[in-house]
C-alpha cells in the first residue's frame, strides 16, 4: 500500500512535469477548497511514507533479532493506507466532504502511529 501512496504522489508530479497545465474555463478552475483538500492529502501521504519507511527500518532490525512490529502498528498503517485511499477516490470525485472526514481519520491514526513508534 504504500507503493500505492508513493505512484499517486509521483503520478501527481510526473504528470505535472509531462503536461502543461491546459488554460482553465471557469468550468474546470478548481476552488481554493478543492486546491486545500489535495494540498492536505498529498502532504499526509508524504507524512505517512516517511513514517512506514522508518517503521520498515525498525521491523528489519527487529527482525534481524528474532521480533517484530506490534500487531496494532500493522493494523494502525492499514487503516491510515485505506483512508488516505478513500480520501483520494473522494477528491477524484468531487465529495470534498467525504474526503475532510477521511483526511481527519487519516490525520488521528497517523499521529496514534507515530506516537507508537517513539516519534514526536
């Protein structure tokens, strides 16, 4: 899941770089909610990245030990991975709503997982 979290951000950015932003009608011009929503999901998904990385790098150590993460740690990063996924389908498809809700989900089991893993 997280290979899915890092091809949506790098999607998100090769596509940027091949294509040139086409001139906006006012039909299509995004509103600052809108802009805000995928601004908040993309720097979540690279937060969480970054903390599965460390948690990868931790469970090799333990590993290397005869030991592994917590079972909660495992269950905590799969329920951030399918609201930031659920976030995604619902910004795809304009339910700004639904997608706060799913980034607020996201957001608290985030920071529930970095607490587990020692961090800030």
């Amino acid at each position: 899941m997280t290979k899915c979290l890092l091809a949506l951000l790098l999607a998100i950015g090769v596509a940027g770089a091949q294509n040139p932003p086409a001139p906006q009608t006012p039909a299509q011009a995004q509103t600052p909610a809108q802009k805000e929503t995928k601004r908040r999901l993309a720097l979540l998904a690279t937060r969480a990245i970054a903390n599965f990385r460390s948690a990868d790098s931790i469970e090799a150590s333990l590993s290397a030990h005869g030991q592994s993460l917590h079972p909660q740690l495992v269950t905590l990063r799969l329920r951030i991975e399918a609201a930031l996924d659920e976030a995604q389908g619902d910004v795809d498809q304009g339910d700004l709503k639904s997608a706060k809700e799913d980034l607020d989900t996201a957001q608290a089991l985030l920071d529930r997982y970095i607490q587990r893993l020692g961090g800030a």
